[in-house]
C-alpha cells in the first residue's frame, strides 16, 4: 500500500560513523566538502559560515536558494552530523548524503528522511485560507 504525501521540503538526517578525525578536525576542508556536496545535490549556494572550536570540531552552514546543509563534528569520537533540508523538485538531498558519506570517509553511516510542510497541515492551521500549496509530491511505499 502507497500513500501521496505533499510536502514543502525533504529533511535528511545523517550520521557519519568511523571518519578519520584528520578529516573531521579540518575546518576549511570541511567547508569545502559541504559546499561541493551542496553543488553536486544541484543546489544554488548563497552563503557558507563555518567556525572551529578549541581545541577541536567544526560546525557550519551552507545557505543555498533552496534551504541548507549544516554539519557538526566531534573528531575525537570520528563521529559527523549532517542535516540536508532542501525544497522543491530540482535539489537531490540524497546526492549530498552519499557525496559526503565518501569525502568524510565514515565507515558507517545512517540516515533518514522527514517530510518538512505538510501541505495539509499547513491549510489547517493557517490565519486564511490558502487555494494552492505548491509541493513536491512523493509517494511513500508500504505507509499504511
């Protein structure tokens, strides 16, 4: 059984497991790899904001048009955690995941996706009423 569901966006939740912590530790490499995989998913970059904390770690953000990619490390435990939050048809947040997944090196990773503005939700709640939401429409396998 399959169900349509309109959403605004697609919400990836990724983490990196076993990276080498001479790649995680690196701020600028680490900027770079978010902003190749934020390219590669076919996303426009607007901005990148990345800060590296004592004695180690890197957290940053990717703005693109279509929402962004932020990123945490804790290189002394070789671990990553990546959000990928995009909107609309054009960007693939799943390409930014496997891009990421082989520039960080993790030897395992997990990931999930939350469908982000529930079309329906958003007509029920709202101040006004609103004719026409326009979403992406994805059809989800085996939801009862």
């Amino acid at each position: 059984m399959s169900i349509e569901l309109s959403t605004l966006g697609r919400h990836v939740l990724i983490e990196f497991y076993g990276c080498p912590s001479e790649i995680i530790e690196q701020n600028a490499l680490i900027e770079q790899f978010m902003n190749e995989a934020a390219d590669y998913s076919g996303a426009t970059i607007v901005e990148s904001c990345f800060h590296h904390f004592n004695p180690y770690g890197v957290s940053g953000a990717v703005i693109i048009a279509e929402s962004h990619l932020t990123i945490h490390t804790w290189p002394e435990y070789g671990f990553a955690s990546v959000d990928v939050y995009t909107c609309g048809d054009s960007v693939s947040p799943w390409k930014a995941a496997e891009y990421l997944e082989q520039k960080l090196q993790a030897k395992k990773t997990e990931s999930f996706e939350v469908p982000r503005g529930m079309a329906d939700k958003i007509r029920q709640f709202a101040e006004q009423e609103i004719d026409a939401i326009l979403v992406k429409q994805e059809v989800l396998e085996g939801v009862i």
